[in-house]
C-alpha cells in the first residue's frame, strides 16, 4: 500500500495517522509531533507560518516514505505536514511509524524527522511578541529548529 | 528560449516576486538561470550557490535547463 505522505492546512490528526500504519504484523507504532514551540533562540515567538514548494515537497515525502521502506523492512509510515498559520503547541509535523518491533521503528521515526528537516522545500517564517516576522534559516544564524524539540 | 524561475520564502521577498520567466540561450545551465537572476534588483541578497531544483529534482550549477523548465531557487528548508 503507498504510504501516507501529505500536506494539508488542516490540523494533523494523530489518530488518523497511527491507524493509517496499524497492521497486525506490528507490535510497535511511534507517533512523532513537531509543535509550534514558544522561545526560539531566545526570542518570544507567538506563532510560525509554515509555506512550501508544495510539488516538490509532496515528492520528496513520498520519496522519504518510500525510502523508509526500504531501509527499514516491513516498516509502515505516515508523514503529514502542515503549511499555514499554526499557533503555539498546535503541531506542524505528524509521523506515524509501525514495525514488528520497538527497536526499527525508533530508529524509522528518527530517521524520516531528520531526512525531513534536511531536504523537503519547506519554509517557516517566526512571529515574535514584538510583532516583527522573520524566516528561519537554520543553516545561517546561530538558531535552532524551533519545532521538534531537539537540537539538529 | 524561456524558463519559468520560482522563489520562495526569503528569496521571493528579496527579488519582489515569486516566479519570474528569464530568457536564456539553448544549451544554458543552472548557473547561467542564476546569472540571469543577479541582475535583478533584491538578487544582491541570495547567497553565492544557492540550493537549485529543476522540475522539482535537486540539480546543480552544471545542470542543463531546457525550455519550458521550472527552475526553483530553494532557500534553506526549514521543515518540521
């Protein structure tokens, strides 16, 4: 069956997201939720607006899913992210990763977040208490991923 | 013959828009759509190699672009 491997504007269901990879072959399944986070390198942030190169986007994750597979075997996952406006605490990433096994279905999840983090044409622009916005370039000032809860 | 360029994010707010037609001679590459883009006002603030996709593949400078491409001058993701 093809993955999951959206877009969408509306909130990310998890519970439609574990059901999508729930088999009876597996004894595990992980949900993974990137929130909108309230500090980003120090600064306030009252919400992020997330936009994309959406075809591109929507192939790249189907690539990750794909490839998912096939590093990971019999792995089943789910990978949605949202675009728009998202206030804090409200999630802008989901995946779902099923396998036989706890241990294959940790490494899956961690997997798919970093390969999404690194290569799907997504983009977030930071809204900050004091009203200004700002697009996050990770790779050019001294921040973090202000969702994902972890340090790149 | 023509290209279609998208921008996006910090990108497309540095050149003022988010998709522009740039005209280029058959055989040109990806290097030569952005030495097309340089020209333009705002380009002064895209960095020296931008991440490029061409039909929504990942390419590099010595990619070639054919008419009718969709050349995507993608700033550093931020997904997730």
């Amino acid at each position: 069956m093809t993955p999951v491997a959206r877009l969408t504007r509306d909130p990310i269901d998890p519970t439609a997201l574990l059901a999508s990879v729930a088999r009876p072959r597996h004894g595990a399944i992980l949900l993974f939720l990137g929130v909108v986070r309230e500090v980003n390198d120090g600064r306030p942030v009252t919400g992020i607006e997330y936009s994309a190169y959406e075809a591109m986007a929507l192939r790249e994750l189907a690539a990750i899913a794909d490839e998912t597979l096939a590093r990971f075997d019999a792995t089943d996952v789910a990978i949605e992210h949202r675009l728009g406006e998202l206030a804090l605490e409200e999630a802008s990433v989901g995946i779902a990763v099923a396998h036989a096994h706890r241990g294959v279905a940790y490494d899956a999840s961690r997997w798919v977040i970093e390969e999404l983090k690194r290569r799907v044409p997504i983009w977030k622009r930071e809204q900050y208490v004091d009203g200004t916005r700002e697009w996050v370039d990770p790779t050019g000032r001294p921040t973090e991923a202000a969702v994902g809860g972890e340090r790149r | 013959m023509s290209v279609t360029v998208l921008l996006f994010a910090s990108y497309a707010d540095a050149l003022g828009t988010s998709s522009l037609a740039v005209d280029l001679p058959s055989n040109a590459t990806v290097a030569d759509v952005l030495a097309e883009l340089r020209a333009r006002p705002g380009a002064e603030r895209l960095p020296p190699s931008p991440l490029v996709a061409v039909n929504q593949r990942y390419a590099t400078a010595g990619s070639a672009v054919r008419a009718g491409d969709e050349v995507a001058v993608i700033p550093p993701v931020a997904g997730g």
